[in-house]
C-alpha cells in the first residue's frame, strides 16, 4: 500500500452479517450474494473468497465482465448474471459456465444452438416482468407455452425464475409478487416444475418474509447497510475509510481557502489538509456537511472538495500522525448512512462510488 488513505473491510463482519441473514430466513430459503459492483466497492473477490470459504456459493452479479472476473479466480463458483447479456457474447457464458438471466424465446433459441454446438448445457434463469418494466419476460397470453419451449430446449437447464420488486409500498410489492407466483402456478399445472424461484433484495426480504420463496438476493444488508433507524436485523457496515493529515498550518481570521475562495475563516484556527478528494468517491457535495474523526472528535471538511484533497478546521487542537476517520461505524463518526443523507442519494451509491485509487485492506477483527 503506497496511501494513507485507505477502505478498511472487515470480514468477520462480513461473516457474521451472512449467519445473521441465514438465521433469520432459515435452512430452507437459500442466500444469494450479490456481488456486482465489485460487491459494493467491498472488492468481489475477496468478499466471494471469504463467503465461500464459510459455505456459501452462490454469488450473482450484474454483468458478464463481473461473472467472468469471478470465474477465473474459482473455477467452482456458482455464478449468475442477473442483467441483459448481449447475443453476441453468450458464447463467453458458456465457455465460463455462468448461469444466465434469459427473458425471451429469442435468445433461448440463441443460447441452446450455441451450447448444442459445443455439446454443453447451460443453466439459465427466467426473468420476469411484474411492473418494475426494467427487464422481464411480460405475462400475456402465450408466456406459459414460450417458457414450455423454452424448458423443452434440451441444452438448456431451467432452474431458476425470479423477478424484482419495485419497492413503492406493501400493496404494491404483494401485486408484483401475485403476478409471479400466479403464473409459477399455472407453469406447474402445465406440468413445468421450475425449482428455484426468487422475488427480494434486501429490503424485500426484511419486509415480505412470505415472499422469500427458494432464494433471496441479497446486496446491501450483507455489506451492513441499514438505516440505523429502520433496521431490525442485527447487522454491522463492514467499510470504514480512513486516511491521515498530510499537513497542518494556522490560518488567520478573515483568510480564506480551497477553490474559489469560498470558505472563510470567522477565527485564527488550524487547517488540517488530508489526502483524498472526490476522484477517490467521496461526494463532492459533502462541502459544508461532511466531517471527520480523530480521537474521537469531529472535525467539519472546510472550502470546497479539491479532486485529490480536502481541508478540515482542527481548531485549537494539533495532531502528529493520528488515524483519521472519515466513514466509520461507531456513535463519533460518520456512518455510510450519514454521508448517503447529506449528499441526497442512497447507501449503496456512497459504497459503489469508491474508486479503484483507494486500497482495499482486510482485516478480521
Ligand atoms: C442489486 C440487486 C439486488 C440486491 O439489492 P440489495 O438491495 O443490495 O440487496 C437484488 N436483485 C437484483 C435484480 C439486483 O439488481
């Protein structure tokens, strides 16, 4: 590590967040990781590496290039693409064995003729379209007999169909859930048996414990993002970010500071400067909101977030080579939940945000 500035991922957190997902839906309903997004900024291999060597496997991701990372860092894998991949590189699915998210008889046809060819089987999942109109099969007339000759296609193996909840409110959530279970049903008196059957994320499975079905997917609450207020589930953030003062001066009343000049100094007082800025994903706008912690204090980031740096007002106090904590877990700092209010956007945008500039370091306590 060549920074000061640094993501600190705690991976026994990581584990117990898993046991306390597991406990509360139970031995039945399996837990599928999603780690897209290079897991949230957690870093997507090392996340799958540790989930795995506890017994979990089953990871997903959003994209073939995430699928294909995680492939070739473990051949026994079980990987799905929950997205849209493109015809033209379905042989990749194949060639890597990724489990692939399929939504029309077209590209069923596309992924069977290319898996016959190479006298291979590939397992897919069924999108499907319940009112998020993002991605999905749509239930009309004739959807159960396209997903019959879709689970006659003998290279392919149906195994799975899920769709995604839009969130707005309980009725809601219970139509989308309706729609899917509804046609579940009518494939079975059809005689297709489709065994994994998914609808949650996150907040879905805190929310619909009867919509947990076979499978859940869950992101956000494993990296232990919950709003603290709203939270039932025992759960932890694994991330903290911290960094240290690259320098200090006193500064006096009435001298300003960073670009343009908009802070100005109400009092003599000691600027610390730190090593990070917004190209390493701290929200630009927290200018005038956000503050760091050393020794338990907080100070507040002063004049606007340079692309590299940023200032903060010390006060009275000097430090030598404390530990700066700008996201942490405890009461003193701030949460990903704090920086997610005040830059107006939500947890998982703060954690994803974080770029490849900062080290990822992995400790276990
Ligand atoms: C990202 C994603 C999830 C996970 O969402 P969280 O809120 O982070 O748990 C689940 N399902 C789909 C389809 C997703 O794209």
């Amino acid at each position: 590590m060549l920074r000061d500035t640094y993501l600190q991922i705690n991976l026994n957190k990581l584990k117990q967040n898993m046991d306390v997902i597991q406990n509360f839906i139970g031995k039945e309903v399996g837990l599928g990781a999603v780690l897209k997004a290079n897991a949230y900024g957690h870093g997507a291999l090392e996340v799958a590496e540790h989930l795995y060597k506890h017994g979990l496997n089953n990871f997903l991701v959003a994209t073939l290039s995430e699928a294909v990372q995680l492939r070739k860092s473990n051949s026994n894998y079980h990987i799905m693409v929950m997205g849209h991949t493109p015809d033209s590189y379905l042989p990749h699915i194949i060639k890597h064995q990724i489990t692939c998210t399929i939504f029309t008889l077209k590209q069923a046809l596309i992924l069977n003729e290319l898996a016959s060819n190479s006298n291979q089987s590939v397992t897919i999942h069924l999108k499907i379209e319940t009112g998020f109109n993002r991605l999905g099969m749509q239930i009309k007339a004739d959807t159960v007999s396209i997903i019959k000759q879709i689970s006659n296609l003998t290279c392919l193996n149906l195994e799975g169909a899920f769709t995604h909840l839009a969130l707005k409110n309980s009725e809601s959530d219970q139509e989308q859930a309706h729609k899917f279970n509804s046609l579940m049903n009518q494939l079975e008196e059809h005689g297709i048996n489709i065994p994994v059957k998914h609808i949650v994320d996150s907040i879905g499975m805190v929310l619909h414990p009867e919509m947990h079905l076979s499978m859940v997917r869950v992101g956000a609450l494993l990296y232990g993002l919950q709003s603290e207020e709203k939270g039932p589930l025992e759960i932890k953030p694994i991330m903290r970010f911290l960094t240290k003062l690259s320098h200090q001066k006193t500064i006096e009343k009435g001298e300003s500071l960073s670009y343009g000049l908009r802070y100005v100094s109400d009092k003599k007082t000691n600027i610390g400067t730190l090593p990070f800025g917004y190209s390493d994903g701290y929200p630009r706008n927290l200018y005038q909101k956000g503050e760091v912690t050393i020794n338990h204090k907080r100070y507040p980031i002063v004049g606007v977030i340079c692309m590299d740096q940023c200032m903060v007002d010390l006060g009275d106090d000097v430090y030598t080579d404390e530990e700066v904590i700008v996201i942490g877990d405890g009461e003193h700092c701030m949460s990903v939940d704090d920086l997610a209010k005040h830059a107006m956007t939500n947890k998982n945008d703060i954690v994803s945000r974080f770029t490849s500039r900062v080290p990822r370091v992995y400790v276990f306590n």
